[in-house]
C-alpha cells in the first residue's frame, strides 16, 4: 500500500514536455497571445496562461517549487483559471481537469504506507504477533 507522500520540485522542462504530450502547448501559446477582455474566467485564464509560456521561454529557468503548499496551489488555481476558460469557451485551452490532475501529478510523490507512518520497513506478520495484535 502506498500514500501521498511529500511534494517535490519539477524542472520547467517537465511542464514544457507534459503540455506538449498533451498536445495543449500549442493552444495555449496561441490563447496567452490575446488580448484581456476584462471578463471572467477569461482573464484569469489569460493570466495563467502567459505565466506558463513566460516561464517555459526562460532560458535558465530556476524549478517550480511544487514542494511549497504556496507555489503548489498557485499551479493548482492556475489551472483552474483555464479550465474555466476551457468551459466557458471549448478548445480555446485544451486544459481539462485530466491535464491538470498530470500537471500536479509532476510534483506529488507516492511513498509505502509502513514510511509514511514511521515504521523502518514494511509491516509483517512476525511484528504484529511481535506486538501481541495475534
């Protein structure tokens, strides 16, 4: 059995090469190219959208800390902003929640359920006779 274990870091690169598995990259390059409308959700939309293609045009970029909760559900209402946009306006972001749940998918890690729970390996019949529970 595994759990959610701690978030990690991901390389521009990884979010570069997920979007464009996804075959979105392209829509959503063309989606920040426009102009704000001052409507919801489109804006929020426009916003996350120029944020994936700035960061993915960094010639260095530094990680996305998926590992800080913060940065972690910036992403998060990030892609919940264009797939607002995706429903209120289909095939304008191709961002549905399937490519968002991979998207975050990125940065979250399974771990054993016995480390999870402090144990120093997994659990097994001997420790539990070991403990009286037989």
């Amino acid at each position: 059995m595994t759990v959610a274990g701690p978030n990690v870091d991901v390389s521009i690169q990884q979010v570069a090469g997920y979007l464009l598995l996804q075959g979105i990259y392209p829509t959503i390059t063309a989606f920040a190219a426009t102009s704000p409308n001052q409507t919801e959700p489109h804006d929020g939309a426009l916003l996350a959208a120029k944020t994936f293609v700035a960061w993915i045009a960094l010639p260095n970029p530094p990680p996305v800390h998926m590992s800080q909760s913060d940065v972690f559900a910036a992403v998060n209402q990030m892609g919940n902003a264009m797939m607002a946009q995706e429903t209120a306006s289909p095939g304008s972001t191709g961002f549905t929640q399937d490519v968002l749940n991979g998207l975050l998918a990125l940065g979250q890690t399974v771990v054993p359920w016995w480390q999870a729970n402090g144990f120093s390996g997994p659990v097994m019949a001997g420790d539990a006779i070991a403990a009286g529970l037989s």
